[in-house]
C-alpha cells in the first residue's frame, strides 16, 4: 500500500516540446532562407561629385571647388556648342551634298552638264560631238534627194548643238550660284564666321581663286579662303587680347602703392616699350 502511494506522489517528468521551423516551399522556387543584410555606408561626398568619361578616362568633378566647377561648366558649354554646330552640319550636308558633288562632276568634266541638259529638253546628246560640215553643193546637181537629206541633218544638228550650248550656259549659272552658296553657308558653318569674316571669305576667293566656266568654286578652294582670313582674323584677335593683358598688368601695377620716388621714375621706360609694342602690332594688324 505504501509502494503504491510513493508511486503515485512521484511526479511525472514533462518534456518540452520543441515544433521544428516550417519551411514554405513554393513550387518552381527554391526553399527561402533570411538572411540578415548590412546596411551599407552612403559616402556624403558623392552628392558633390560628378563623374564622366573622356577619351576612354574617367575624370571627377568637384563640384564644391570653384575651379573644377569652372572648368565642368566650360565644358558643358563647348559640349553644347559642338552639339549645334554638328547639327547645323548635319542638315547642310542633307540640304546641299548630293547636289554639291554633282557640281563637281561638273567641274572635273563640263559634258556632264551638257548630255544632262539635252536629255532634260529632249535633244540629241550626239550632236555635240563630230565636226559639223554642211554638205559639198556639188551635189545638189548630181543627187538633189540626198543633197536635201545632208542639210537638214546638218541644220538639225547644228541647231541642237547652238540649243544645248546656250541652255547649259544659263544652267550652268544658275547651278553656280547654288554652289557658291552652299559652299559659303558650309564655310559659316564649319569655321564659325562672323559677319565681317563671312564678307571678306567671299572676297578673297573672288580676288584670289579662278573658278570654271560657268564661275563655280569648289570645296577646296573655299577652304583655303576660309582658313586664310580666319587665321589671320583669329591671330590678330590674340594679339590685341596679349595687349589687353598687359593694359591690364600695368594698370594694377600703378595702382599698387609706392613709397620711394625711384619706383615711380622706373615705370616711365616699362610704359614707352608698351606703347612701342602696340603700335607694332596695331600696323601688323592693320596690314
């Protein structure tokens, strides 16, 4: 009896149950795990710099530093400046190449003009070549029918020759024109004239160059016109900017203060050669 008293007073050891995790597998997946990401430290200073990428280089702009800051907003500039002009030559070129490079046919041989003009007016492309004869009147006597047959074909073809000759003259003009503008335009375009350069381009290539017959330039010649008063406009501009500059250093160096006598006797010699100098350079501007 007490045996079974003890038993009964003998607590029962409980075991804690533990539940395993459940994973959640959906099908066409890969059983998902958590894991615990770092959060990664954001640089303050990206905020202020700009990267790009010239000639295969990376290059860093800060913007906090005013040079840098300078230098990137020229940059962006001058980026924008070549963005325009290539557009401008991009619908020049649309606008006029086809027919720029067939005025150069015309010019390395002027039978183009003329075979096109007749075939356009539906004349006779052969009658401008062989020589032209009229038939020996002897034989007006001994075979009158083809005597007649000889003029006309002589008439004929010297009529459509004199027709093609005159028609391929004013075309040829007109054709001319068109050119030399185009060619004008391209010159503005590509060398960045201003108006009075614009003028004087115009000027020498009519002075200096020799066009065909029918007063046409070619590309050739307005690029040396164009290169030679863009280059003596552009150097006679860095000329009058070097005098500015040293206007500008002798100007702040009387500004500065000066105690002794002798330093305001030493400038008079600086200020004489200054004056020496523009004048050499304003006579080698002027001429």
């Amino acid at each position: 009896m007490e045996q079974v008293e003890q038993q009964v007073q003998t607590p029962v050891e409980t075991q804690e149950v533990v539940t395993p995790p459940v994973e959640v597998v959906v099908e066409g997946q890969a059983p998902s795990t958590t894991e615990t990401t770092e959060q990664t430290q954001v640089d303050p200073n990206e905020q202020f710099l700009i990267k790009t990428v010239v000639d295969g280089q990376e290059q860093v702009f800060d913007i906090r530093d005013a040079e840098q800051r300078k230098t990137l907003q020229d940059n962006v500039q001058k980026g924008a400046h070549y963005t325009k002009k290539m557009q401008s030559m991009s619908e020049w070129e649309k606008a006029n190449q086809s027919q720029i490079q067939f005025n150069q046919m015309i010019m390395n041989d002027p039978d183009i003009l003329k075979i096109s003009v007749a075939r356009q007016n539906g004349l006779d492309p052969a009658s401008l070549y062989g020589t032209l004869q009229a038939p020996d009147p002897s034989l007006a006597e001994s075979n009158p029918s083809y005597y007649n047959q000889l003029v006309f074909d002589y008439q004929t073809k010297a009529w459509q020759r004199q027709q093609i000759e005159n028609m391929t003259n004013a075309y040829g003009k007109m054709q001319a024109d068109m050119n030399n503008n185009a060619l004008y335009e391209k010159a503005r375009i590509e060398h960045e004239l201003n108006d009075n350069e614009f003028n004087q381009v115009k000027t020498f290539l009519v002075m200096n160059m020799k066009p065909n017959n029918f007063n046409m330039f070619t590309q050739e010649q307005m690029e040396v016109a164009a290169s030679a008063i863009v280059g003596k406009s552009r150097q006679a501009q860095q000329q009058i900017n070097a005098i500015s500059k040293i206007d500008k250093s002798i100007k702040q160096a009387s500004q500065a203060p000066s105690n002794t006598s002798v330093r305001n006797r030493s400038v008079a010699p600086s200020q004489r050669d200054t004056e020496d100098f523009h004048k050499f350079v304003r006579e080698k501007t002027r001429s």
